[in-house]
C-alpha cells in the first residue's frame, strides 16, 4: 500500500527528497487507486501545491502548522494522554506491536508519530492496517477537522485516511470540538489544559506481544476512565 508511505511522506517535514518525488508520489495515488475518488483529487491538489515552492519556504510553513502548539501535534498520544506517566507506557506498547510485525525504526522519532505510524501501516496487509488505522481516527479524525478549520491543505490526508479506514464513531462530537474549541493556548496554560482533558488511552498491554492483530489506542472519556481505575483497586 504505496498510498499510506506517500500520505506519510506529504505529513513529514519536507525534505528535497521529497519534492524531489512529487511526480511519482502522484502516480502511485493514482494507479494504486486506494482512496475515494474525491480524496485522491484532494491529495493530488496537495502534491501539486509543492511544486515550485522553495524548501524553506516550506519547512517554515511546516514548523509553523504543526510545531506552534499542541493542537495539531503528529504525535497520537500527546492528544490522548499528554504528559503523563501513562504516555510512556503506551509508547512501549506500540513499540512491542512494532516489532512483532517485524518493523524497525530506522529514525529518532517517538513510535506515535503519525508519519510513521502511516509507514508501518504501508507495510501491513490492508484489511489490518484498515482495522489498525480506524482505531486511531479519533485522534486522526481531529486533527482533520482542525485543519479544515485552519482552511490547511492538509486536511486532504486526514480525510483520505478517514476514506481508506472509516470514520470514527464520534465523528459529529470530534467536528464540534473543532468547531468551538477556539485558539490554542497550550503553551500559555498547559497544566489547565492537561487538567481539563477529555480523553484518555486504555493502553493494550502485554497483547502487543503476540502475533494477533493489536489496536494501538482505545479512545473513552476520562471520567469513565477514572471511574474504571478506581474500580481496579
């Protein structure tokens, strides 16, 4: 699934490598055929929105979208548990999953980071990277809806994945959030916003170790969350 690597690419900082390939990332968008037809239109307009554009022109706009704040971070586990302890662990989770499909990293990134993510899902049959990528969409699913928000070009990625895996259940509460949220202040009060969180992960433990198919995150209300913890003990 040639698609997946090429969305990966286009939702990485760029590099001349990469407009380098715009051609041919636009031809494997286009025979592979793995998108509804309107989302393969929007992720050709993306592709060609970089031609002729400087490099730094482009990683300045980049660092800019993705790298100013916390809402519309590419790291999938900074949206559902910020900070905390329990961020690590999941971490470890998806790294375990990572390996028993027999994927290395080969960069310094976190193993949520969603390029990344996308390039390990490009290396997977399709019906369980279908499965793999739909328990993400939650988080995936907002960020989309941020950047249409935004008016971002890149919305057109989160909205191809959302054609290949489906969209989330919550999918009319997610756009909502969007829509009402307002700016982002992470960096200004972060410890409220941490406080004020409305998801959290349910991380998969020690099944990332087998061979079965493994969901990387559970997404459910923190209250219900806590209220499942508490039960624990």
């Amino acid at each position: 699934m040639q698609t997946l690597k090429v969305l990966s690419h286009l939702l990485s900082y760029p590099e001349a490598e990469m407009l380098a390939a715009l051609d041919e990332m636009a031809v494997v968008v286009e025979q592979e055929n793995l998108l509804p037809e309107t989302s393969k239109k929007a992720v050709q307009a993306l592709i060609d929105s970089y031609h002729g554009v400087d490099l730094l022109v482009a990683q300045e706009a980049y660092v800019a979208l993705f790298d100013r704040g916390r809402f519309l971070s590419l790291h999938i586990f900074e949206h559902v548990h910020g900070e905390s302890r329990d961020r690590g662990q999941a971490m470890v989770n998806l790294l375990q999953m990572y390996e028993t499909h027999g994927f290395e990293l080969s960069t310094h990134e976190l193993p949520d980071y969603i390029p990344l993510f996308l390039e390990f899902l490009s290396q997977q049959e399709q019906e369980e990277a279908r499965q793999l990528l739909h328990d993400a969409m939650p988080v995936l699913s907002l960020l989309g809806a941020r950047l249409t928000e935004r008016g971002s070009e890149f919305c057109a990625i989160f909205d191809a994945l959302a054609g290949f895996a489906g969209e989330p259940d919550a999918l009319a509460e997610i756009l909502h959030q969007a829509a009402t949220e307002g700016e982002d202040e992470t960096l200004v009060n972060m410890d409220e916003i941490w406080e004020e969180e409305a998801v959290s992960f349910m991380g998969a433990g020690e099944a990332c170790k087998s061979q079965a198919t493994v969901s990387p995150i559970i997404i459910t209300p923190r209250d219900e969350y806590l209220k499942a913890q508490q039960r624990s003990l």
